[in-house]
C-alpha cells in the first residue's frame, strides 16, 4: 500500500479516461464554485474597494516595490505558516491538514494523469506521499475535531455534534480517511474494496461539490484579507482603529490555559 499506486490498480475495473475526468470535474466545481461564492457573497467587490480604500485613503502612499514586498510577506507569513493564528496547538493542526492536503491533492492528480496504469511505474515516493498527505490530514482534522474546536473546547458541546459550518472538515477527513481504507483493502485484495471505493467517492465529491455550501473557499479569502490588512497597516489607513485584540493568554491566569477564541 505504501509503495503501490491504488489508481493504477484500479485501472484494471475502471477507465484511466473516466479516472481523468472525475478529476477534472472536481477541478472544475472547485473553481465554479469559489466563483459562484465570490459572486453570491460580493467578496471581490468588497475586498477590492476596501483594498482601493486603504491604499488611497491612508496618511502614506506605498509604491509598487512595497507592494509586492507586502504581498510576499503575506504568501510566506500567512500563506505557508499560518502566522494568523499565532503559536500553539491551533496553529499546528492547521498546518498538518493544509500540508497534508496538499501533498494528498498533487500526488492524486500525478498518479492519475502520469501514472494511470500498471504499464507505466509509479515511482514509490508518489504513493508513499499519497499515504502521509492523507494520514497528515487525519491527524491534524481529528485533533481539531476532538480537541480544538471552539464548541468542543470552549463551550462543552459533544464533538458529535455537527452544523453546516463543520462541512468542510468533515468531507475532508471522510475523503482521506475512506482512501486511505480502500487503498489498504485493495491492497490486501478484499471484497471490501468496491464498497469503500464507492464511499469514497461520495465523500470526495460532496468535498469538492460543496464549496458554495462550505468553508472551502476560505482557504483562497484568508490571504487575500490578510494582505489587504497589511496594506492598511503600511498607509496608515488603520491608524486610527484600535489595536487588535490578539492576545488571549492575557485574559488566562498561571493555573489555566485560555481556552475561549
């Protein structure tokens, strides 16, 4: 399972072309349905006007240099570490899911489009990336799951308990979970297999199908909010907004750690 490429195996049941085309129908509703968010929700008219406002309303003019300085601070603050959340456990379990997911996206679509077939090797380290993408996932979702949502943690309310906000998660953790199951059975050659191929790909879709319905899309918002900030920062255009309230380990004491966000 480790070092075997599941969508090659499969090939032998169904079409590499049919493989390929489910992946670029997911490809597909991911950018229809961040589109249709954007659109629905007004999100690129609100944040281009706030982003015309700050840099033409601050007490500063930034330059096009700056700019694209902000602009790579904010891809490698916000974009690959996750620097909004600040330190701790949040933070780390963002990062397992967001890497994880990543490497579990790129090696799926090389190993369907380069690799579909048993004619052509796979190198290990594609299936093997597969697995730990998948596997980072887990690990980072079910921690946030169990452990770290505010509802669960903060509030008291069973981790069972969902609502149309847990969407996102919930698909992505069954996406992962049921491939990394149906790879291992396929492997060891069960009557499973089918089963769980089936589930899983319920699974995937409602991920990728949901978008407009889910936080899915956050993922493309959370940068662009985090450098139109920083462009208010540079002009001045926050100047006169109170500091942000990030710093909840003031409201903890030496005995307990805070645990409201």
């Amino acid at each position: 399972m480790l070092t075997s490429n599941p969508f090659a195996a499969l090939s032998a049941s169904v079409s590499p072309a049919v493989m390929q085309t489910y992946v670029i129908v997911m490809m597909v509703l991911v950018v229809g349905g961040t589109l249709f968010d954007i659109w629905h929700k007004g999100s690129a008219t609100y944040f281009f006007a706030s982003w015309r406002k700050s840099r033409d309303g601050g007490a500063r003019r930034v330059g096009g240099g700056t700019m694209a300085g902000i602009a790579v601070q904010t891809a490698l603050s916000e974009g690959l570490t996750s620097a909004e959340f600040g330190p701790g456990r949040r933070r780390i379990a963002h990062l397992l899911t967001m890497y994880g997911f990543l490497a579990y996206v790129v090696t799926t679509f090389i190993m369907v489009f380069w690799y579909p077939t048993p004619a052509t090797a796979t190198p290990a380290i594609l299936p093997l990336l597969w697995v730990v993408g998948a596997l980072l996932v887990c690990v980072g979702g079910y921690w946030f799951w169990f452990f770290i949502r505010v509802d669960v943690s903060a509030e008291g309310h069973t981790p069972f308990r969902l609502v149309r906000a847990d969407l996102f998660v919930v698909s992505l953790l069954a996406s992962t979970t049921l491939g990394l199951i149906w790879a291992g059975l396929q492997a060891a050659g069960s009557a499973w297999t089918t089963v769980f191929l089936g589930l899983y790909l319920i699974a995937t879709t409602v991920l990728f199908g949901s978008v407009p319905w889910s936080k899915f899309s956050h993922m493309f918002f959370k940068p662009a909010a985090a450098f139109e900030k920083r462009v208010s920062e540079a002009t001045g255009s926050r100047s006169n907004l109170p500091p942000p309230a990030d710093k909840p380990e003031t409201f903890g004491s030496a005995r307990e750690r805070p645990s409201h966000y």
